[in-house]
C-alpha cells in the first residue's frame, strides 16, 4: 500500500508540470536549427525554415485555436476557471475583437468538445454541449443545431494542431464516447467520428486494426492510445498513440499501414493486468505520439521519446518530494519533445527538436505549415508568435 501510494504521488507531481520543455533556438535565424540530434546529418535532409511570422500584442496564457490564411485571421482563447474569452486578430497582429460565449448568455455553447474552426472570411465553428453554433468574427450568433444524441465527453483536447477536421461536408474528430476497459471493448470501440454540422449527427467509425498493439489483449492507459491524425484528400492517416505505425485510411476502409522508426523511441507495450501499478505512472513518462502533418510526400511527426529503461526505473523508486522535482526537472531537460521528418515509405529523413517552437502545435491551413512559439517561463510577455514554415533541403 505503501508502495502505491508513492507512484500516485509521483503521478500527480508528473501531472501538475506536464508538458513543460525547455528547448531554445536563434531567433534572428530564418532556418530552425536541430539540436540533441540522436542520428547522423543526412545527404539532402530535409529542415524547417521560417518564412513568415505574426507577433500578436496579448498578455496572458492564449491557446490558438485556428488561423485562416485567406482572410488574415487567428482565433484564440484564453481559457480560464471560470471563464472564456474568445479572441479575434489578424496578421497583423491587432486583435479586432473579444467576447466569451460561455455561460449564463442565450447564445452560449455551454461548454466546449473541441477547438474552434474557422469557416470563412467572417465566421467560425463551435462544437459545444449546446450543439453546433456558427458565430460571426464580432460574436454574433449566426446559426444553431441542436446535438443529435449528446452525452458528456469522456475527453476534450483544445490545443493548436488538434481537433475537428473537414472532409466533404463533414468533421472528423475523436470519439469522445466511454474508454474501453477490457479486451472486448477494445474490439469493439470506434477511434473516431463523423461529425455532421447541418443536422447534428455523429457517427463512430475506426476501430483498432488486428496488428496493432492495442488488440493484443493487454491493458492500456487511454492517453497511450489517444488518435492522432491528418487529412488529405479523401485518405485519413492515423496513429493510435503510442504506437509508431501510420495506418492509412480510404473512405474509411484501412489500405495500408507504415512502420516509422524514431530514434530512442521508449513507449509503453501494455500490462498483462489492470491492476498493474504502473498503469497509474507510465502515462507522462511513456513515448508518444503528439501530432501528424503530412506536407507534399512528407510526414511530420511530433513526439516525445520517453523514458530510458533507467530512468524508469528510477522513477518508481522511492524519493522525498524535493529529489522527486529534481528529477523531474533534470527528465524535462533530457527529453524534450521532439519532430521526425519521414518519407512517404516512413523513412526518417531527419530528427530534432526544433528551436523555440512548440512541437505538438504544428496545424496546417491552405497548405501552410504554421506553429506557435514556446512562451518563455521566466519571463512574462505581453506577446506570443506564430511562425510559417517551409521545407527546406540541405545538401
């Protein structure tokens, strides 16, 4: 008992500074430079260059939601206890509006299920226990559709580079239904779902492919199976997780499925039982999977590595509050989340962490690869930018 009560301490401590990663870049370079690369400079890799930037004047702790090239617009929250505001900018960085939805007003989506989309040149999409609601860019309520069959999200992600995304007339988003528990419920849950904004219906689809590790019979933690994915066409290409595999879907029947190695990968394979105890811990110290873009023949994968067999184990062992920070604070350090660059075949082209910029928050628009730069954590700034970036090949 007393073993178990130290690996939810150390749990909880894992949970209260999760994801925090200290990485640095030159601000006053257009190319972003790799560090703590762990394979050898290819001939003809692939880097990040920048090649535009938006410098919004805001104080807070903003979450970017969308951006829109065509009408020059960024849509983000300042998401708070109590409250939320919705915030309107272009790229200029002038925020032209601010409103919140949330709460005791006859418009209010009740709470959100995803992050925002923008739809137009003057309007954006919210998924909210209240149904679909289309506002105007100076909060306006310009339509309303009730949720076909609403329940109480089982999870809610809001992040950059996260959420619903448009094929055809519909969104695909995670499932937000119960977790499977058991080795039939893993069979039998559905990944992802349609989500349809004219008429509110939702309909689950994907469910584990027979050669993942997810149908092995084990036991899992959700966030190692947590689905990330992209879109392309009509092609969905989606990593459970955990697991480094890109399954490629077509019209929502698996065709193809691609192994990808990532260079001092340690990720979590499952336990034989529930009651496991390291189910409670492995959760923030496993490998993960935390985004996928795919740009030309290009896959983009953002991921932590995880944990050392050592440092695992070091991990578990039993440590004072102050030794436990202080590891913690050294593992921050030594793995930061990183990006593969992989061919079309998932061949790693290049690996890195990519300067100040915050990995998981990759989102592309129109064709434009655009992430957020990492706040700085001594210094409060009344400012945070996003950068565009391009592929560019060194020789």
């Amino acid at each position: 008992m007393t073993k178990l009560k130290t690996i939810l301490t150390i749990y909880l401590l894992l949970l209260s500074c999760f994801p925090i990663f200290f990485i640095s870049c030159d601000s006053n370079s257009n190319q972003i430079k790799s560090e703590d690369s762990e394979i050898e400079t290819l001939d003809n890799t692939i880097d990040f260059e920048k090649l535009d930037s938006i410098k919004i004047n805001y104080l807070g702790n903003p979450t970017v939601h969308d951006l829109d090239p065509k009408s020059g617009t960024v849509l983000f929250m300042e998401h708070r206890e109590t409250s939320e505001e919705i915030h309107i900018a272009d790229f200029e960085g002038n925020v032209k509006a601010s409103f919140s939805k949330r709460g005791d007003v006859p418009d209010s989506y009740g709470a959100l299920m995803s992050t925002l989309r923008i739809q137009d040149n003057n309007t954006f999409l919210v998924y909210g226990y209240n149904g679909f609601m289309v506002y105007d860019f100076e909060g306006n309520l310009q339509s309303q559709v009730k949720l076909d069959d609403f329940q109480i999200p089982s999870s809610s992600w809001k992040n950059m580079g996260f959420g619903m995304e448009k094929m055809g007339n519909r969104y695909v988003y995670l499932n937000q239904g119960k977790p499977p528990e058991n080795s039939q419920e893993y069979k039998e849950f559905s990944l992802l779902s349609w989500l349809d904004p004219q008429n509110g219906k939702k309909e689950p689809f994907i469910q584990f492919p027979e050669g993942s590790i997810f149908s092995s019979g084990k036991f899992f933690f959700m966030r190692s199976w947590f689905p990330i994915y992209c879109l392309e066409g009509d092609r969905i290409y989606l990593v459970f997780g955990a697991e480094p595999v890109i399954y490629v879907y077509e019209n929502q029947h698996l065709i193809s499925s691609i192994p990808i190695q990532l260079p001092s990968y340690n990720y979590f394979k499952g336990a034989d039982s529930s009651s496991d105890a390291r189910l409670f811990g492995m959760s923030m110290i496993t490998g993960m999977i935390v985004n996928i873009k795919k740009i030309d023949e290009f896959f983009l994968i953002a991921y932590f590595p995880g944990y050392n067999r050592l440092d695992i184990e070091i991990n578990f062992e039993n440590k004072s509050p102050d030794e436990s920070k202080a590891f913690r604070e050294r593992m921050l350090k030594k793995y930061p989340n990183r990006i593969a660059i992989l061919d079309s075949a998932g061949n790693l082209i290049n690996d890195f962490v990519p300067g100040k910029l915050e990995p998981r928050s990759m989102l592309v628009r129109n064709g434009q690869l655009w992430m957020r730069e990492t706040p700085d954590d001594e210094v409060e700034e009344d400012f945070f930018r996003l950068f565009r970036l391009g592929l560019k090949k060194e020789n």
